[in-house]
C-alpha cells in the first residue's frame, strides 16, 4: 500500500539540476521556440533570431533560480509573457486582462502589419492606436434591463394539500369546540 | 361613420362567428353518431366513443374552419383587387432613433449554416441601404468545444470584414440555464435597453431585408403593439419527404395563417422565431418562472413561446399575426424520423401548457391557444383509444345476433340500421380533413400566376393528391410516434432536448427498422386480431393499417433525396421558393458557397493526429487561442480550479479526448487559467506540433 505512494514521492524527492536540464535541452528549447514563434507570425530571420534569443535568456534565468520546470513547457510560457510584456509595455496598460487579451488576440491576428518587427525591437513606430482600433469587440457596451420571472398562479396547483390542510383545520376547530363543551359542562 | 360602426361590429364578431361554426359542427356530427349509437341505450364504452369523438372532432373542426375563413379572406382580398402587400424598402415610418437587433438563439448548430443565413439577411438589408438601422447578436448556447471555437472564428472573420462601427456581436453564455427562453432573458438583461425591437431568428430562419423593414414599420405604427409574427414558410430541403412537406407548407400555410389572424385578432400566438419584440415590455412581462414540481411537468417551461405571448397579453399588450406578409423562412427535417424526433422535443413543451390553461389571469384566447398546443400531441393518443374503442365496439355488436321473431309474433322485426347517419358522420369527417386542399387548389386555380411558380395547376393538382396519399400513410405512424411519446412524458420519463439534425440525409434501413420495427410487429398484431375477431371492422382500419404496415419502406423511399430530385424534374411539389427562387435564398446559396474561412485540414503529423477533434487542434493555433481567450470573462486567481484543469489537461494527453466528458472539454475552454495551460501544454509536449488548423486571412 505505502509503495505507490512511496515511489512517486522518492522521485520528487531528487529533481535534477536546473542548469543541467537547459544545456542537454538547448537546441530542443530553440527549435521549438522558433516553432512557435513562427506559429504566432514571426517569419523574418532577424526577428526570429532576436527573439528566441530573449526567450533563452529568460529560460535561462528561470533555470538559475530554480523556477524551471519542464524545459519545453517553461520556453513556450516565456514566449507568451514577452509577448504581453512587451503588448503591456505598448499599449501602456497595468495589467489590464481583459484588454491584453483583446491585444493578444488582435496582433496574432495579424494586425497591424509589422507588429512581430515592432516586438523584436527592430521596429521604431509606435503601434498602440493601431492595435486598440484592430479588436471589434464581440458584444456592445452593457445596457441593462431588469427583467425577474412574472408569478403564474397554477390552478388547483397542491390542491390535495390544501384539502387535507383544510380538512385538519375544521377537525382542531372541532377538538377545540368539544373541549371548551366538556370545560363548559364540568361544575 | 356607419362604415366604422360596420367595421367595429365585424371586429367583435369575428370570435364568435368562428367559435359558433366550429361548435355547430361538432355538435351536428355528434347527434348524428349518438342517434346511430344509442340504439338499444348506451354503454360505458359508447359513451367513451362519443366524449373522444367530440374532443376529437372539435379539434379537426377548429382547423378546417380556420381554412375555411382564410379561403373566403384571401377570396375576398384578391376580389378586392390586393394580391399581395406591398413591402417598400425604404425607412419611411420608422424613427430615426429606432435600433433593431436581429436576435439568433444557437445550441450546438451547424456555425457555417447560422453564419451564412445570418451573412444573407446582413447583406439583404446592406442592399436595401438599412443596415445602419439593424445590429446582429449570436447568442451561443452551444455546449460543444468544436462547436464552439467554429462559432467565434466565424463571427471573428465577419465581424472583421464589417470593419467599424461593430453591428455584428456573439455571445456564449457560460451556463445555458432555462436553454433558449433563458438565453434571450439573459441577452435582455444585459443588453435590452440597447435596442427598441428584437426580432428573434432560428438558427435556420431565414427573413428578406423587406420583410424586417415593413415588421418595424408595422410595430411603430402602432405603440400598443408587442409582438409581431410572420409565418415562417419552409423551403430549401430536397428529399421527398421534405418537399412534400415544403409544397402543403406553401400551398395552404397562408390560407390557414389568414384564418388564424382572422380568429385569434390582436390575441396572436409566438411561434417562437420569424417574429419582432418590443424588447422593453417583453422585459418587464416575460420574465418566466419556473413550474412548480419536477420534470416533465414542473421545472424550466420548455415551449416559452405560447407562454410569452400569454404573458404579453396578460399585461393588455397586442400580438399580431401578420399573414400577409412573405419574405419569412425556415427549414424543416428532412426524413420522417427527423421529424419525430422534432416531435419528441416538442411534445413535452407542450403538454406541460396542461397546466397553465386555467392558470390564473391569462385571457380566454392564451388559454386556448395553451389547449390547442396540448392538443396537438394529444390529439394522437385520443385518436388511437378512438381506434380501439371502435374495434371494440365493432366486436361486441358483431357477438350480437339479431332476433327477427319475438314470442308468437308471425311478423319478424326486423333490425334498425343507421346508414345514413354512419355514412354522413364518415363524409363530413373526411370532408373536414381534405377539403382545405381543394379549397386551396381552388385559390391557386384563380390566380394564374401564382399557379405558374407552383408548376401550373394541373401538376399542383396531381402533387397535392400524392401528398394527400402519402399523408394518409404517414398519420398513423405520426399518431403512433406522438402517442409514444405522450405515454412517456405521463409517466414522468424526460424525453431531454437534442439538437436537431437538419442537413438533408437518407435514412438507412437499419434506422428505419430501429425506429419503425416496433410499429410494424404492432400492426401485424392488431392486423391479425382484426382480420379473425372483427373482419367487418379490417376493412375500415385497412388505411391506418397500411400506414403502419408499410412505414419502413415508405420512411426510407421518402427520405431519398434522388426521388425529390425526380419529382422536381416532373414539376411535382413545386413550390414559388423553387421556380422563383427570392433574393434572400439566392444569397443564402452563395454565402453556402463560399469558401470557409477555417482551413479545416487536420494536422497532418505530430502529436495532433486526424483523429484529434477540431477544437484541441484549434487550441494549438496561438491566432485561435488567443481569439478564444480574448472572449473569456477574466476571473480572479483560484488555486484549485488551476489544479483541477491541470489534471485535466494531463488526462487529455495522457488517456485521450474520449477520456473527458463533455463538461470537462469545456470546462478547459471556459477558463483562461485552464486554456492557458492547454495551449501551453499542448506546444511543450515530446513531439513536435504538426500543422494546426489555419485562419484564412
């Protein structure tokens, strides 16, 4: 029974080294940084090259203090938390959700052109307007109107209880008459 | 002054003079069966042939006389010269202020369909120079992940090429609590005062630019008015069935919708699409509660619509049919099977209005509109204790032998027969169930140019006796399949709330065998009982036996979309949505037509296989992810919910997309934590991705 609890928890017991795992796992990490950066729409070489290379560095410091975790795993989050640094730092926004989401969402979408070079730093004209005005908003500002559930009144609706609930009331009215006759009767 | 006071009198009258005509001759085909069956005194069971009879001829009575006033109203408007309403494009009438969103309910539906009808009707109104007046709003209920994501990359590349300002806006609610009723009281609560009108569109409606245009202009014509509803005519579907079924729809429905509206006055129904909303009151009275009781008969109303407009009505508001108006669409099932299933669904909405036909305070006219919608799923379990309290009936009077000689008597008596009464009673009942076809043939008959678009009158002649043919066929098994249904709903058995399949498909014959097997073992059953025990009575019971005996073969050869194709060739059930196919359903067509904006090739390698469902190969694609997430409400941080999503990813890629349910697939997509992890996991997992599905730009 302690064995399979046992195991799993010997193995957690001794995680290898950090700095190791980055250096075996380097050109897996840049290979499939690139990938992904390719998927987000990053195509030209110099920017790819910019690019993965902050994110290595960044693996890089998440390694050396010890915050790693799966390698892979750890490069594909890096590369979404520059990007929304980088969108944060453009838009000029505090961590806003909901608009970095919409900014995510409208840039990986293509808008506007030459954003990925603006991201990589090679690019000098700011993108802030463009990127507000690329996100359609998918529902219109709120404007509410109450609107709570109308009472139905169902017909004979627990007519059966309200019978017997009838009938028990007439019975304790009948018990009450017969006991004040009896109090009535005694001298 | 006079003319007005003609015109006020004829208002008033209208109810009555329906009602009485109605009950009249009810009441005449009741005398005459009780004179034929009270010979000798009446049994238990007569009488019980004799209340289901009443009920049952009321019933048949109130539509054929609702055919009948149409007939002589739409005789009466073409005599007056109207042939049909004009409906002009413009604005004139309608405020400058005045916004109207077209409203679209989904639940798990084909996106490519909503969003093409929906680019259609946009696209009608952008030509007649109105779509400034009119917002759209998808209001996703839909549960399926794959479903899901489809919906927003549609509305997302839409929305995209609309550019600003936004007029198209989706939704997906988070729960679909109280299903389509409780879809639009949430798009009311939050959005409501945006809006002076909504006109709620099924996810296969189908409405012309004019249309739309003439509903507002009609609703701010007048103030009083709540509710507005154009009858939906059916069209697009090509089996047989559904052509067969497209052709009565358009031959008869405006005759019929006249009589209704002739009747039902300013007390009108919701038939709960193809119809516009004064939003505000419809916010302050249709709020519904729910029933009292559990399921089938308490809990969520399943049917709202009759009960919004009871509502509505309740609250001194006017609800208008407005039959004179075309350019409103649907789609219907394309097999009979289908349309049973449409029935199942239904069935239980309906008779739950049971309970709400003497509730207190709705007018007279929503109680019978409650009474008529119960009907129409009782109605086939009353038909069949009708049959077998016939068969009966016919056995015990044939155990009864006359006696021609009584005690010294040399004369004999000689047995009183009712065959006159009989006959009659047989001949005003067909005539009430098929005289609304000739009366509509009659109409198309006098309008040649209408005869025209339904293939002249000759073939609309021989399509309308086929139809009659193959409705007798088709009624018993319906009356079976309803009578199924009712029998489970009574007995408390929910009969859930399925999506409807509604693309043209053929039924095979192992679905025909699962869904009418049972009906035909019964048939032959009562066939045989019949033939040997009461062979007087097979004979009459031969055509409902015949559709039941026949219904594999005839729900198969009917779902062939070859043999719709033939009959159309051959000009048979031809309909004007056919020969003179309107602008909308052209566009509809087109935008059918166009390629999708989702490249919906599958990964070709890597660690997303074909066999992977769309929406863990959408999630891949950092575009749709971040679409996708961007439409998530944000939420605050919870440690244990990012716990319970990460198991679930690790369950994903350990056991399998089959190793997840429903709710949990979309719980992974619900929450931006959880999508998060998906994404990330999906992109950091030992194989390198393949190509995931791409937007086209």
């Amino acid at each position: 029974m302690g064995q399979g609890v046992g195991d799993p928890l010997a193995s957690l017991e001794s995680p290898p080294a950090p700095e190791e795992l980055v250096s075996a796992d380097r050109p897996a990490i840049e290979g499939r940084v690139r990938l992904y950066l390719e998927a987000l729409g990053v195509q030209a070489t110099d920017e790819l090259e910019r690019l993965t290379q902050q994110v290595i560095e960044r693996v890089e410091f998440r390694s050396r203090v010890g915050r790693l975790g799966e390698p892979l795993e750890a490069a594909i989050e890096e590369v979404q938390f520059l990007l929304d640094q980088w969108l944060l730092t453009e838009l000029g926004i505090d961590n806003d959700p909901d608009r970095l989401a919409a900014a995510r969402a409208a840039v990986l979408d293509g808008q506007p052109p030459g954003w990925t070079r603006r991201w990589a730093g090679l690019g000098h004209e700011p993108l802030a307007e463009s990127i507000i005005t690329a996100w359609i908003p998918a529902v219109p500002p709120p404007a509410p109107l109450a609107m709570d559930p109308n009472p139905i009144e169902l017909c004979c609706h627990r007519l059966a209880g309200r019978l017997v609930q009838g009938f028990r009331k007439v019975l304790k009215l009948l018990d009450e008459r017969r006991c004040v006759r009896q109090q009535v009767r005694k001298p | 002054m006079i003319g007005r006071l003609v015109r006020s009198l004829g208002w008033h009258l209208q109810r009555p003079v329906y009602f009485g005509l109605v009950l009249v001759t009810t009441l005449f085909c009741l005398s005459l069966l009780s004179v034929a069956l009270q010979d000798g005194g009446l049994s238990a069971l007569e009488i019980v042939l004799l209340v289901l009879y009443s009920i049952l001829m009321l019933w048949i009575s109130a539509s054929f006389w609702t055919a009948a006033i149409g007939f002589l109203v739409l005789l009466l408007r073409r005599w007056m010269g109207q042939r049909s309403t004009a409906q002009p494009l413009g604005l004139e009438g309608i405020a400058a202020d005045c916004r109207t969103v077209l409203v679209m309910p989904i639940y798990n539906e084909d996106p490519e369909r909503v969003f093409a009808g929906l680019r259609a009707i946009y696209e009608d109104l952008g030509a007649a120079g109105v779509q400034d007046h009119f917002e759209i709003f998808i209001l996703s209920d839909t549960r399926d992940p794959s479903l899901w994501l489809q919906e927003e990359i549609l509305w997302r590349r839409w929305a995209e090429s609309l550019g600003s300002p936004p007029r198209v806006f989706y939704r997906n609610r988070p729960e679909n609590t109280a299903r389509k009723s409780g879809n639009i009281a949430d798009f009311c609560r939050q959005w409501g005062a945006r809006y002076r009108y909504m006109i709620v569109l099924d996810a296969d409606s189908l409405m012309s630019a004019a249309t739309i245009i003439e509903m507002v202009r009609r609703m701010e014509a007048d103030p009083r008015l709540a509710l507005l509803q154009v009858p939906p005519v059916p069209v697009n579907r090509v089996s047989f069935f559904a052509r067969m079924l497209q052709f009565a729809s358009s031959l008869y429905g405006q005759m019929f919708a006249a009589g209704l509206a002739f009747w039902q006055q300013d007390t009108a129904n919701f038939w709960g699409h193809n119809a516009i909303i004064r939003v505000r009151p419809f916010a302050d009275h249709c709020g519904l509660p729910r029933l009292p009781g559990r399921e089938p008969f308490g809990g969520d109303i399943l049917s709202h619509d009759f009960v919004e407009a009871a509502l509505l009505a309740r609250a001194g508001w006017k609800l208008c049919l407005a039959w004179d108006l075309t350019g409103s669409y649907e789609e219907i099932p394309p097999t009979l099977i289908d349309y049973a299933k449409r029935d199942r669904r239904w069935c239980q909405g309906n008779l739950q209005h049971a309970r709400l036909i003497m509730a207190q305070g709705f007018q007279s006219l929503s109680r019978i509109h409650f009474a008529m919608g119960v009907m129409s799923y009782a109605a086939s379990p009353l038909w069949l204790l009708f049959l077998i309290a016939t068969g009966l009936e016919a056995y015990f009077k044939g155990l009864h032998r006359p006696v021609y000689f009584f005690g010294y008597n040399v004369m004999p008596i000689w047995p009183q027969y009712y065959v006159v009464e009989m006959t009659t009673v047989l001949w005003v009942t067909l005539a009430l169930l098929f005289l609304p076809k000739l009366l509509a043939l009659i109409l198309l008959a006098i309008d040649r140019t209408q005869a025209r678009r339904f293939g002249g009158i000759g073939r609309a002649s021989l399509s309308a006796l086929i139809e009659s043919l193959f409705s007798v066929l088709l009624a018993p098994v319906l009356m079976l399949f309803q009578s199924k249904f009712v029998a489970a709903i009574l007995l408390r058995t929910s009969v859930g709330w399925p999506a409807q399949q509604r693309g043209d498909h053929q039924t095979a014959f192992l679905e025909a065998l699962g869904a009418h097997g049972g009906q035909t073992l019964l048939g032959l059953a009562v066939g045989y009982v019949a033939y040997t025990r009461v062979p007087d009575f097979f004979w009459w019971f031969t055509p409902v036996l015949a559709g039941i005996l026949l219904a594999i073969p005839v729900s198969i050869l009917t779902s062939r979309v070859d043999l719709g194709l033939w009959a159309r060739r051959w000009g048979l059930f031809l309909t004007p949505a056919e020969t003179e196919p309107p602008a909308i359903l052209q566009r509809l067509e087109e935008q059918l037509n166009r390629p999708s904006p989702v490249d919906w090739t599958p990964a070709s390698a890597g660690m997303t296989p074909a066999s992977q469902p769309f929406w863990v190969q959408a999630v891949l694609d950092p575009r749709i992810y971040a679409l996708h997430d961007a439409l998530l409400q944000n939420e605050p941080q919870n440690r244990r919910r990012r716990h319970i999503l990460e198991g679930l990813v690790f369950q994903l890629q350990d056991e399998g997309e089959d190793s997840l349910n429903l709710r949990e697939k979309r719980a992974l997509l619900s929450h931006r934590d959880g999508l998060f992890l998906l994404h990330t996991r999906l992109w950091a997992a030992p194989n390198p991705p393949g190509r995931p599905p791409r937007l086209s730009q």
